[in-house]
C-alpha cells in the first residue's frame, strides 16, 4: 500500500478531482493549506507560496491506495504539469509514501 500525497494551489483544485476521479481513486481526503515562505529559503519555483505576510491558499489531498494506482495518479500529475505549462509557476506535487503498518 501507499500513501498518496497531492499538493495543489486552489485554482487547480477541481483539476485534482477530476485526476482521482478518472484513475477511479475510491476514497480520499482534501483539507485546505495556507502556505508561506521563509525568507532564506527560496524554492526554484517562485510562485509556489508567496513571500511575506499574504501566503497562499492551497490543497492538500491524501488516500492510501495500491502501488498500481497511485502510479496512474503520478503519471497523469506529471503529463497535466507538462501539458498545462503549470510545470513553469504553480506545478502539482504529487508524492508516493510506502505504507509500513496498517492496523
């Protein structure tokens, strides 16, 4: 099993959906994030969070599901961020986490 992890800037948020929707992602989580950005760490992608006070209102979007289907997750994050231009100011962040113990 694996954890999926999904990070999105809100305007991109109903994209997500429709991603999990369509590689049939039975169940999952979303909560809202307020991101900000420190002063001495400056990612490559500058438009990710926003300096100073203002942040950024983004997603993050959970689900443990197979190795099989988080791999489709990925590779259609991957091809919407390319198709899109979003690999250039606000990509997706799209992790796989193994899952150890379940109880």
């Amino acid at each position: 099993m694996k954890l999926l992890i999904i990070l999105s800037i809100e305007e991109y948020t109903d994209d997500v959906r429709k991603i999990l929707a369509r590689q049939k992602v039975p169940i999952y989580s979303e909560t809202e994030v307020h991101g900000f950005r420190t002063d001495k760490h400056q990612p490559e992608i500058t438009n990710w969070f926003a300096g100073g006070d203002h942040g950024v209102y983004s997603s993050l979007f959970f689900s443990i599901q197979n190795e099989e289907c988080v791999k489709r997750v990925i590779d259609e994050v991957k091809a919407y961020n390319k198709e899109t231009g979003a690999e250039k100011q606000n990509p997706l962040h799209a992790y796989s986490l193994n899952v150890d113990k379940a109880v």
